[in-house]
C-alpha cells in the first residue's frame, strides 16, 4: 500500500448530472476526511468518516452531495445534479486515531460543462 | 470559526533562505499545520506545532506563537523543487480528528 488512492483522477461531466468519486484510504487508518478545493485557495472540509461513522459534515455539504463509507474501508462521494459551480478538485485523506498526520490523496479533478 | 492569512505569493533565490508568515484567529487552538502542494498534486505534511516555539525538520523549520496567534515556516538553502504552495492550516479542539481549516496557500517561485 503506497498511500491514498482517488479514482477517477479527471471527471468531464454535463450539468444535471449526477457523479461519484472514490477514495481508498490507507490501510489500517480508521479516519478518513473530504476535502474540497479550487483554484488558488486552499483545501476546504467537507465531511470526515471514523470508521464507517460519518462523524462530521460541512455546511458546504449541500443535500446534493452524499458520502459513505459502508465497510470503514473505502469512502464514496456522490454529487447528485451536478452545477458548475462544482468544479472543483475534490481530495481525499486519511489517518489514524492518535496520530497528528493526515496523508492526501492526489485528488479527482471535477469539470462540470 | 477560523481565520487564517498568509502572503498570496513570495518568490526567493535557490539557495537563499524564505520564511513564510501565517496569522490566525480561532475560538479553540489545537494545533498549526504547514503542508506543501505542487501544482496537480496531493497536499504533503512538512511541519506541526502545537506549543510554542520552534520545530526544525532539516531545511524546514516551522515556529508558533500561540499568544500571538501566528506562525512561519522557514525554509533553508532554497532548491528550483521548493517552487510549490505552501498551506498554513489550524485544527480546532472539538473538531472532528484531523479536521483542518486551511488557508488559501503562499506561491513560492523560486528563480536562479
């Protein structure tokens, strides 16, 4: 296991539709986050997973975004409706209970058209 | 919530040394992070500090005042590599974990 892993890495998608993005924490780390971030700025938190608990969610989250992490192993992330303000890279991390750092995965570049 | 401001973009000479400022302002301090990112690529972990003073990580140093509700990270003997963005972040105590609140990075140009 090398680190966190996003899948896609680039999404091309009309407006209306509806999108979902995947993160494969590293193993054994019980703490996964969602991060969202655009051009220039820096990562903003949007939800972070204790196991399979969703613990915390933005008020960025609007109802159209929707994550799970059914097994406390991989986490989804959907975006229903899809606007263009979404655009946006989404990034992925992951950590362990206790411990200070929290590794970033390369992120899922999002194009809403 | 949370307010945290640094320089939009700095540009320095290799091999010369640069110190990048973060102020912040939050109702419950946790803990400063200094990450860097390269353009396209995942945020990476350089420094935490959580009481005052300074930390040195070979080239990089990150200091803390919490009093002052400020920090710099400080990098040394300057490489074309370091040419990245550099994101102060703050944890808050009550947020989730390792829940972080970013600022909007410092640009680093570093020139021959």
């Amino acid at each position: 296991d090398t680190g966190v892993s996003q899948d896609p890495r680039h999404k091309i998608t009309k407006r209306g539709q509806n999108v979902t993005f995947r993160c494969d924490p590293i193993s054994e780390h019980n703490r996964l986050y969602w991060y969202r971030q655009t051009l220039g700025q820096g990562p903003e938190f949007l939800t972070y997973f204790q196991n399979e608990a969703q613990l915390e969610k933005s008020r960025l989250l609007s109802d159209r975004f929707s994550a799970e992490r059914p097994k406390g192993s991989f986490s989804t992330l959907e975006i229903q409706r899809t606007e263009q303000g979404d655009s946006a890279m989404y990034l992925c991390a992951s950590s362990l209970v206790g411990e200070t750092e929290a590794f970033f995965g390369q992120g899922t570049r999002l194009t809403v058209v | 919530g949370q307010n945290i401001d640094q320089p939009t973009e700095m540009t320095a000479t290799e091999g010369a040394i640069v110190q990048i400022n973060c102020t912040y302002q939050t109702s419950g301090f946790n803990g400063l992070f200094w990450y860097q990112q390269h353009a396209g690529e995942a945020p990476t972990f350089l420094s935490y500090n959580v009481l005052d003073g300074l930390e040195e990580k070979g080239r990089f140093s990150s200091f803390l005042s919490r009093s002052k509700g400020y920090s710099y990270l400080l990098l040394k003997e300057l490489q074309m590599k370091d040419s990245a963005s550099y994101l102060c972040a703050v944890r808050d105590i009550g947020g989730g974990g390792n829940k972080l609140t970013f600022g909007t990075g410092t640009q680093l140009k570093v020139e021959l």
